[in-house]
C-alpha cells in the first residue's frame, strides 16, 4: 500500500491518475488474450490432430466449457463490488497462469473441456470484466473515449497473440507455448496491479475525469444506481443484453474459424493469421473515433450500427478469395469489433450507474461470454455436415440485422433516470 500511495502522490499532480489506471486496464485487456478465440484459432487444428478429435468435438468442448465458466461471472461480478476489482484481479490472473499450464497439459476431450472453462472464464470472463469496471468507475463523461483506449489492449492482442502463438508452437510446440503464455501472463500483470491499481477515485478524494471536487461536481458524479435485480426490470437492460450477446456469438465463431474459412477459399494458414494483425490496426485506428461519437451522441443510434456492420461482416467474409479481399475483410471487421468490444465496457455504466456495476456488467458479461460459447456451434455443423461454412454465414447475419432494428428503441441515458430506477426499487 506504501508503494501504491507513493505512486499516486507523485503522479496526482503531473495528470489525474485515472489514465494510470486506463493505462493498466489497457495492458489488463492485452493480457486477456491467452484466453480469447483470436488465440485459439491458431491452435485448433494442432490439437484435433494431436488428440484425435473432430473440428464439432472441439467446437462443442469450447461451447460446453465456455457455458459453464459463464455462469460464474454475476458471481464475480458480486465480488467486484465487495472486494473492489483490484483484489479480484490478482487472484484472477494467478489463477490463470495455471489455466495456461493445465490447457497445455490436455489429454483429452475432457481435459481439454476443463481447460478451456478455466481459460474462458478467468481471461475472456473475469480480466476483461475488471478491466472495465475499472475504467468505468474512473471514468463518466469522458467513458467512451476511455473505453475506446482501453479495447486498444484488445486489438493490440489481436495483432500480437496468434503470432506469438505461431512462433511459440515453432519454437517449442503447442503444449509449451501454453507454459510459456501463462508465465509471461504473470511476468506482465501482477506487478502492474499490485503496485499501481486504486479501484475508485472517491476514496483518495478525486472524482472522475479529474473534475473539481465542488459541490455540484460531487453531485454529479455520486454513486448511483439500481441493483442487478431492479435492473432486470427494465426494457433497456434486455436491449443492451441483446445487443451484446449477439455479437460475442458471431465474432466469437469469425475469430475461431477465420483460419479455416481462409483455408477453404484456397488461402494460406500464414494470411490467415496475419489478416489478424490487419483487423487489429484496423481495431485501434477506428476505436478513438468510436469513443468520441459515443461521448457526443445518443449511444442507440452508434449501436444499431454496429449491429449492421456485424451483419456485413458475416457475409463479407463469404467473398474472401485472395489477399485484396482478405485486407478488406479484416479491414471492415476490425471496425466492426472496436464498436461492439467499446459497447461491452460502455453500455451498463451509462444506462444503469455506477452503484452496482459489477454485478450488473458480470451478469451482462455472462450472457455474452454465452453468446461466445455457441457461436462456433453453427459453424462447425456446417463444415462437418456440409463441407462449407459460407450457406451458415449468411444465414446468421439475419440475427445481427434484428438486432439492429430493436436497439432503436433504447432511451437516451439519463443520470435522473437511473436516480429513478434506484428510488423505485427502494420504495
């Protein structure tokens, strides 16, 4: 604690230490990557040949696996607002260096099933739900261009991790390259949490964005907010879970099979996972631009959108047949994945405060992480069944397009009717 308040009194009158923790969270979001499809991908194929199963088995293992972690997220999300998320964190990530070396120890399907809920769970679950509650408890008017910085992390391990991947399995071979990606896990975050993370600025007398501690500042920015269950009783609330559930499940199945798919439009493994780093450079450029129409406009119109896009993605990589068409694909989804990865952080915080953000975003978290668990599914039936996945993929944009159309119902977000959606369920 010496150390961490050290820190803070040097930093605090240089810049307002919530980009500290933007910065943190960031490198937090980059760190959830041993546990993201995108990293995965570049394992599939290895593993159904080294175990003897089907593409379908592996897919179905990540399902069930994936599935079963989710429903542990509303839990941690409990233990977010009880125990603040930097405690949380450190546990996480500790435990999910042993999720690394267990993955890389897989014997089979069971194993492997095991492995994967643990993964999921503590990297694509847990990190990224503390990492933007973090953000989001530092941050209020300037929340989406923070979120838009802090998913930078995310597309920095898109680019990053299936090539370190790829030149780990070259190195020393899959199983160890999961023992080495689960100590430089450690090496990277628990210095950086232990050392650096507050979970709040109202305890060292700061508010977000750095703004004057006056009256009516503190009023502005006072905790607020409905529980998980009040909530729950809002349209807006199964809106937004909508909206974020559909996309977890069809990025989820574009980043796990984009391999593949390249493979059997006659592309090479190598493009496959370099388009990866495309779709990340195109993550980070457009994600600043995101935030900041976020910050300015009403959210439900920049979410249908995205929506859309998702839609267009899903048939975009249909066409994909040499290097020009793998650049615009990527190209066209990295946008695409800024604006819905931005939404997961944004959304709960500005439609339902700040009170009881990490129950409410762990629940969302869970139906997402959900999402993510049966979108390889559809997929996987279709390669196995029909020898083609492009008939499934036009079939799922449907989904995204409904989506997009019920979003327009969503209410502007209001601070006085969050207060309202509080005193309710109080009286």
């Amino acid at each position: 604690m010496q150390i961490r308040e050290a820190v803070f009194e040097r930093v605090k009158h240089r810049l307002f230490y919530g980009w500290v923790i933007l910065g943190v969270a960031t490198i937090t979001m980059f760190a959830t990557g041993v546990g993201q499809s995108h990293t995965f991908s570049i394992f599939i194929d290895l593993i159904a040949e080294d175990l003897g199963i089907s593409s379908t088995s592996i897919a179905s293992s990540y399902a069930f696996a994936t599935l079963i972690a989710a429903f542990g997220l509303s839990r941690m999300g409990h233990f977010v607002d009880l125990y603040g998320a930097r405690k949380v964190l450190i546990v996480v990530v500790i435990l999910l260096g042993f999720a690394c070396f267990a993955f890389g120890a897989a014997a089979g399907v069971i194993t492997l099933s095991l492995s994967f809920m643990c993964l999921r769970f503590l990297g694509q679950g847990s990190m990224m739900l503390g990492a933007t509650n973090l953000v989001a408890q530092w941050f209020n008017a300037k929340r989406g261009l923070a979120m838009s910085i802090l998913m930078l992390g995310f597309a920095a391990s898109m680019s990053l991790h299936p090539l370190l991947a790829k030149w780990l399995i070259e190195a020393v071979g899959w199983r160890e390259a999961w023992v080495w990606m689960g100590f430089m896990t450690w090496v990277l975050m628990l210095p950086l949490l232990w050392l650096l993370v507050f979970d709040k600025p109202e305890p060292l007398k700061l508010l977000p964005d750095g703004v004057e501690t006056t009256d009516d500042a503190q009023s502005s920015n006072e905790l607020i907010g409905p529980t998980l269950r009040g909530a729950m009783k809002t349209s807006s609330f199964w809106i937004v879970m909508a909206g974020l559930f559909v996309p977890a499940m069809m990025i989820t199945s574009l980043f796990f099979f984009q391999v593949s798919i390249f493979e059997q439009h006659g592309l090479t493994r190598g493009l496959a996972a370099s388009m990866f780093s495309v779709s990340a450079l195109s993550m980070a450029v457009s994600m600043p631009a995101v935030g900041w129409v976020l910050d300015r406009s009403n959210p439900k119109y920049i979410f249908s959108a995205s929506l859309v896009l998702l839609a267009l993605s899903l048939v975009n990589v249909t066409f994909v047949t040499d290097t020009p068409t793998a650049i615009f694909y990527a190209v066209i989804f990295g946008v695409n994945t800024a604006a819905n990865m931005t939404f997961f952080g944004y959304m709960w915080a500005q439609y339902f405060g700040r009170k009881h953000l990490g129950s409410i975003q762990g629940a969302g978290q869970a139906i997402g992480v959900i999402g993510a668990s049966i979108g390889p599914l559809p997929l996987a039936i279709s390669f196995d069944y029909f020898g083609a996945y492009d008939g499934a993929l036009h079939l799922l944009a449907i989904i995204p397009m409904a989506c997009a159309v019920l979003a327009l119902f969503l209410p502007a977000p209001d601070p006085k009717r969050i207060e309202k959606l509080e005193a309710s369920q109080n009286g």
